[in-house]
C-alpha cells in the first residue's frame, strides 16, 4: 500500500509543480495589471488639468487603494503556492522557510490593508473602486 501511495505522488509531483508554477506566474501577472492599470489612471490624472488639489488627492488616494487590492490578491495568490509547494517538498528548511515567507507576506497584507481602510478618503474611495 506504502508503495502505492509512492508511486502516485511521484505520478503527481510534476502536475503540482506546474500549478506552483502556474500559482506565481498569476500572481506576477495580477500585480502587473494593478500596476499597469494604475499608472494609465495616474497619468489620466496628470494630463486633466485640474487646480482643486483636493479633487486630485482624491484620485491619488483611488489610484493607491486600487493598487493596494491587487497587490493584497497577487501575496494571497503566492500564500498559496508556497503553502502547496511545502506540501510537495516537506522538508524541514521548506518549511521554516514556508513560515517566514507566511509571516512576512501576513504583516504586509496586514498592514496594505489597513492602510487602505483607515485613509481618509476611504469612504469616497470604496464608493469609487465599486463603480469601477
């Protein structure tokens, strides 16, 4: 039965290694498109000229809380591949290593997060990322 349950792994490790791979290259791919989709809106920003300088803070503070929210799913996106990754290669390094990376990505998320909440245009700013 031991042998068995050998056998399937090894049939499987190359599959799981794919979606490892396939896990990071979405996550590049999400953050990209937050960064790619931010910066469009930033120079939109710029080239409408505007003297309220409150106005355009606001859609600085937009273009930022958008950004943050990709950048919050691209480091849930790469949890989970490291979190799948240790499961295929449990060794004890990998897993340290698997905690620290947790640990590191988890107070960032934290802290993006809450930044994103506690701004002070954060009311007008949900309104707006639900509209978009």
């Amino acid at each position: 039965m031991e042998d068995l349950t050998h056998q399937f792994l090894v049939f499987l490790m190359p599959a799981f290694q794919v979606i490892v791979f396939l896990l990071n290259m979405v996550s590049i791919f999400i953050i990209l498109w937050g960064a790619v989709t931010a910066c469009i809106d930033f120079f939109k920003n710029l080239v409408i000229k505007r003297s309220d300088q409150v106005a355009i803070a606001l859609e600085n503070n937009f273009i930022k809380a958008y950004l943050g929210s990709y950048v919050l799913l691209s480091l849930e996106v790469l949890i989970i591949a490291d979190i799948i990754e240790s499961i295929i290669n449990p060794t004890f390094q990998d897993i340290i290593k698997l905690a620290l990376i947790v640990i590191i990505r988890t107070v960032i998320s934290y802290f993006l997060h809450r930044e994103i909440d506690e701004s002070p245009m954060q009311s007008e700013t949900k309104q707006r990322m639900q509209s978009k």
